[in-house]
C-alpha cells in the first residue's frame, strides 16, 4: 500500500499531465513576462503545440494570465498551486531519502557473540573482515537489524565513529618470464618463508603459479589479482603477490592510487 508522502506525491509524479503542467507553470515563472513556448518545449522535452495546449488550460484554470502575445504572468493562484506541489515532492524525497534509502544501507559482519535485533554493537576490523560486538562500549558503533549467534552474519545500520585500523602492506616478488629462467629463478623455501610472513598470497601469471607450488604455497588469489590485491590490503590484510615482471605495474599502479605501501623483490634475490 502506498504510503502517506507517496499519496501527497502523485498528484505531480504520477500524473503525466500534472508534472508537464508543474513543469511548463515553473519554465514561465522562471521567463516571465516575456515567454517562448518553443524554449519550454525544448527543456521537458515536449512539442511547441502542446505547451501551447498546456498554456491554454492553465490560462483558464486561473494559474495564468495573458498580457498579450507571447507575455504571460503566474497568478498567485498559479504560485499556490506550485508551492502546494513542490511541498508534496519534497515531502516524498524526504521520505525516499529517510525511509527508503535509510534503509538499504545495511552492513553485513560478523557477530562475535549473541545479538538481538535493536542491539547496539561495536565495531572493529579482523583478518580483514568486519566483526561486530555486543554493547556500545567501543567505536565505532552501530544497530543490530537483525538478530545473529557468535560467528554468524548479522546485518547492522545507523554507522556512527570511524574504523580505526591500519592498511596492510604488499610484497611484490617479481618473476621472470620463462624464456629468462621462469620459475626456476625463485627460490622455494626464501619464497615459503616469506609466505608465512603474510596473511594472503597472490599470483599473477603461470611462471608465478609454478613457482608458489614449488614452495608448498596454494594461493589465496589467481585470478583478478590487482583488485583483490588492493582490496586484501585495504582491509589491513598483508599481501605477498608473487607476478611475473611483465604483470607488476598493473598492480602497483593501483598501490600507489590508494597510498599502500608496497616493495617489490626481485625473485633472483630469494
């Protein structure tokens, strides 16, 4: 059922007729006294004649007054008319604005403990994922819009504070293509235990691949890497990307985009 701002709208956003009428009342308002038709049909989008038509109707429904050719003047009951109008749009934009799209900005984290719907939560950034925790004793905080148990997903709104948490950081070891050597310049256990210092590995290009399994490594990213990449490192999450020389600035570019902090090795030197 529609709701009360969108029954005070439709007079103007439902009726064809009534926005075109909203629309050309404003155009002459905006010109008068001297007003072209045609430079109002123009602007909404409608042909001369049926401005004219539309001028003619609010002509006799007293919203217009004719001062001659081409010269019309809004009427205080024409001015009535619009401000009741444009109160009714304006009470529907605060009701799409507070009701509807208030409400698509929903969150989803996880729950690090039990949460009612209508709980007060805090807020904080782990292993690269948003975690929610009963009570409001940090920040930042928000309210639970749905209710969760420890380690499910639960939706939150009405944000307020900001996430304090530190970006992570990229090490990019580069690999040669393989007519330079390939996989076979990286040294698998320097390439392990540099591994083992982060929190994700990424490969980019077959040689990189071949040599993250020489080391014992299955990546956690293979595909889309310079996005996941810079994603992974936003949320504070510390990245060994392992690329073929070739495929480096694509991802460092992004790096450097969003202020991360990277260096990069070459795989000679493992």
């Amino acid at each position: 059922m529609p709701t009360d701002p969108q029954r005070e709208a439709e007079g103007v956003l439902r009726s064809k007729r009534n926005a075109t009428r909203y629309q050309i009342l404003v155009g002459i308002a905006e010109r008068q006294p001297a007003v072209s038709q045609r430079e109002i049909a123009e602007e909404i989008g409608i042909t001369a004649q049926a401005v004219s038509d539309y001028v003619q109707g609010l002509v006799e429904d007293g919203y217009l007054r004719k001062h001659g050719r081409g010269r019309y003047e809004v009427t205080k009951e024409g001015v009535d008319w619009l401000i009741s109008r444009t109160d009714e749009i304006r009470s529907f934009v605060d009701h799409v604005a507070e009701d509807v799209i208030g409400k698509v900005e929903i969150e989803t984290v996880i729950a690090t403990g039990a949460v009612a719907e209508g709980d007060t939560v805090s807020l904080s950034m782990r292993d690269g994922v948003l975690r929610a925790t009963p009570g409001g004793a940090g920040s930042p905080t928000a309210v639970a819009v749905t209710a969760a148990e420890a380690g499910e997903d639960v939706g939150i709104t009405d944000f307020e504070g900001v996430i304090d948490y530190e970006l992570g950081t990229v090490t990019a070891v580069s690999v040669p293509r393989v007519q330079d050597g390939g996989s076979r310049a990286v040294d698998p256990e320097a390439l392990a235990e540099r591994a083992a210092a982060h929190d994700r590995v990424a490969v980019a290009g077959t040689e990189a691949l071949v040599a993250a399994r020489a080391a014992g490594i299955e990546p956690d990213f293979q595909f889309g890497t310079p996005t996941a990449v810079q994603e992974a490192a936003m949320r504070g999450l510390d990245v060994l990307l392992v690329a073929v020389a070739a495929r480096l600035s694509e991802h460092t570019d992004r790096l450097r985009e969003q202020n991360i902090s990277y260096e990069v090795v070459e795989a000679a030197g493992e």
